[in-house]
C-alpha cells in the first residue's frame, strides 16, 4: 500500500487513490466514511497523527462548500467558488476508496463497498452526511424543471434560486421548511430574507407577497434567537406559516399542498398557489446504514451525545449529519465536534474512558439582507453560546455579514479542512482577557 501512495505522489498526485479491485481487501487502523465537511475535517486531523494509517470511503470527485450555496441562490457568490476537485481537499498522507459503502458490519469491524472490496478497520469514524430525497415531496422533481421552482439545497440548482429571483416582477413568492432533520436548518430563511430584500431594494416588493412556511412551531429551534426574528418579520411584512409541512407540488397549476402538522392523513391541507417556490426537500440517513447496527430507530448513528462515542460499538464514532446528535445539522457543529471526537478516540485507543464532552454548540449565520447577519449561535438546549461576548448577536450586523461572506469561506477551505477546529475560540478568548472567568 505505502509503495502505490509513493508511486502516485511521484507521479506528481497530490495524494494517494487506492483502487484495490473488487473482491480483494484492504487493512487499516482508522476508515472514515464520507468526504463531505466532516470526513475531510476528520481525515486531516487523524491522518497528521496517524499518517498512512487512515482510509477515507468517499465516491465523489468534487468537494463542495454547502454553506455557501445560500449565498450563490442569493447572487452574492458564484457556484465555482463552492467547489473544489475531491483530491485537492482529502488529506495527503490518507488513503482514498473511490468508492460508495454497500453495508458496514461494526460487529466484525469491516465494510464492503458497491464494487465488492471489503475494508477492515481497528477504528471507524462513521461521517457519511444526509441523502436528500426529492421524491418525498408528491411532484417535486418534475416542479424543479419547471422554471418557477427551486431549491439551494443542489449544486446544479442554487443559481436557478437567482436566476428566478431576477425574473419574479409580481405574484407570490413562497418558501418552505420540511419536517425532519435536515442540513443547515437556517437555511430555508436565510434565501426567504434575502430574497425580500432584494425585491425591496429593486422597486419589486409592492408586487410581491413573501410567504415562509415552516412545519416547526417557531420561526426558529431556539427561542432566544426566535424572539428576534419573529418581530422582524413583522416588520418587514414577511407573512410566516407555522405548522405547515410541504407535501405535494402541483406545477401545473403552479399549487403549493401543505399538510397541518399533527393533522389527521388527508385532513387539514392547506393550498397556496405560486410564481416562485423555493424548496427545502426532505432529508434522511443514506440506504446503506439502514439495516445495520449502528443506527437508531430514527436511521442515525447512535452515538453519546457528548463523547461521540457509539453507544454499543466502542470502537466506532461519529459526527456531522449522520449522527444522532439533537443539535442543529452545521458545518459549525462540526468544527465544535471535531476537538471531542479526536480525544475520544484517542482515550479509547490508549484504553482510557472519554472525557471530552461535546455541549451541543451549533452555529446558524442567519443573512437577514445584503450586507448583514444575525449570528445565531447556541448549545443543545437552545441557549446562547456566542463567540463574540459584548455584541448582541441576535442584531443584524455588517460585521457578521464579513464573517459569513469572507471569513468563514476561507477558514472552511483553508482551516477547518485541514482537521483544525478550535479557530472558533480565538475571538472568546481574546475578549475575554483581563476579565473575570465566565461560563
């Protein structure tokens, strides 16, 4: 294995692809599974201190930046800034399996991948993300070709968002909120401001009536942060739904079916015709954790909530979308989880009980218009948890827009990726000199 990673890097690659072939086996301390933002961010981590020891299970050759989709439905970015090729992102001294995982077996510590190699491990960081099914919603794939909806939650999709946002001179402009775990749960209302703001700012907004309806009781998860966004809403004349959970998609006749939360199957629909649409589709575990024994009755990895750790598999973590975790789906979560899980794994590699404890913190960079953010930030039971002590975070700020826009992209590319999270602490503690120690 060493001699194929010298030979390639030799060549000239970057790093090392591993292509074992169907049917033949492959040996490694530590696997992880996804490439995404929390694979890539655990393979650097773990591959700097156990170089050539790591394997990375990922199938696709393209990275993307997700959290900047938002900003490209928004016209703020472009889609090529968002993405990477996979190569240029995966760590150096690990080992890449070009390949989609088939089944995981955690009871006899190995994984087979849809060409049939089978891969062994000692440790295994399950970092896999969420699968989105279009197909959840009645009509919704054949509305996305339509010209008139859209969603930011698909790289070939988000600069539809824009481009139907320029076209949208009068009607209704409706954007939705599903049931369920999904990724970047600020997400559907992040395009909902930015978009008002836009027909605002362009003469348009007299014309069009904004509608968000979202299936939760409140605008937003935690409450703190709810107080703020509810009234602003208000002012702006953003009507907002609560409750109502998008079910079917009627483009023929441009209809939006929305179901009551708690209703009765069939009863207590609501129906909301459209000029534009914008879409958060439903979202779940991928098909293949499904049977195996790793996952709980909800189809996530089942793992402590504060030490990662799996609650049945000692030898298997997890962080990011896959887990079970009950806190907001975040590339910023990741960045809070990362720090926990290498000591945990190291406590458990060394035959010592985790410690490091994981409180839930979750970041949600809400862009409320061109120019400004309210930087939501809090732990597992909605408390704020802010990285900036002696600002009010829950106002709309020019500085957190430079956060969102400028700061956070490079540190996700250039930080983050390379396995190194606590960056998040430095403004908290360079506020907090010379004061008093606060929790």
């Amino acid at each position: 294995m060493r001699r194929i990673m010298t030979h390639c890097r030799a060549l000239g690659f970057q790093r090392a692809l591993v292509c074992t072939g169907p049917g033949n086996t492959l040996d490694c301390k530590i696997v992880v599974v996804g490439g995404g933002t929390a694979g890539c961010a655990a393979a650097a981590a773990l591959s700097q201190k156990f170089p050539e020891q790591v394997a990375i299970v990922e199938p696709a050759i393209v990275h993307h930046n997700q959290p900047m989709w938002t900003l490209v439905g928004a016209g703020i970015k472009r889609l090529e800034e968002t993405r990477r090729a996979m190569a240029a992102v995966l760590p150096s001294q690990a080992q890449w399996v070009r390949s989609s995982l088939k089944e995981v077996c955690p009871e006899r510590n190995f994984l087979v991948t849809t060409d049939m190699q089978r891969i062994n491990y000692d440790y295994l960081v399950m970092a896999c993300g969420l699968s989105i099914d279009y197909s959840a919603i009645k009509g919704l794939p054949d509305a996305l070709a339509t010209p008139y909806v859209s969603t930011n939650y698909s790289p070939t999709l988000c600069a539809k968002t824009w481009d139907c946002l320029q076209r949208l001179e009068s009607g209704n402009a409706v954007f939705t909120y599903p049931t369920g775990p999904v990724k970047c749960g600020g997400a559907g209302q992040k395009i909902t401001y930015m978009a008002e703001d836009y027909f605002r700012t362009t003469g348009k907004r007299d014309n069009i009536t904004v509608t968000y309806n979202t299936a939760l009781p409140r605008i937003f998860g935690a409450a703190y942060y709810a107080d703020a966004l509810e009234p602003m809403c208000a002012q702006r004349g953003i009507q907002v739904n609560l409750g109502l959970d998008l079910v079917e998609v009627r483009s023929a006749s441009r209809e939006a079916v929305f179901k009551k939360v708690g209703a009765i199957e069939g009863l207590m629909e609501v129906v909301q015709t459209y000029d534009f649409l914008h879409v958060v589709p439903k979202q779940a575990p991928h098909a293949f954790l499904k049977d195996s024994d790793l996952v709980d009755s909800t189809g996530f990895v089942d793992v402590n909530p504060s030490t990662l750790q799996h609650s049945k598999h000692q030898n298997v973590f997890a962080l990011g979308d896959c887990s079970n975790l009950p806190t907001s789906k975040t590339a910023a979560a990741v960045s809070a989880q990362l720090p926990v899980l290498l000591q945990s794994l190291q406590a458990v590699i060394e035959e010592r009980e985790p410690m490091a404890v994981y409180n839930g913190y979750t970041s949600c960079p809400i862009t409320t218009r061109k120019g400004k953010v309210m930087m939501c930030e809090f732990d597992y039971q909605g408390m704020p948890c802010e990285t900036f002590p002696g600002l009010d975070q829950r106002k709309e700020s020019k500085l957190m827009w430079f956060v969102k826009t400028v700061a956070l992209p490079y540190s996700y590319w250039n930080i983050l990726l390379k396995g190194w999270a606590p960056w998040r602490q430095i403004p908290r503690r360079i506020s907090q000199i010379g004061k008093p120690n606060t929790p």
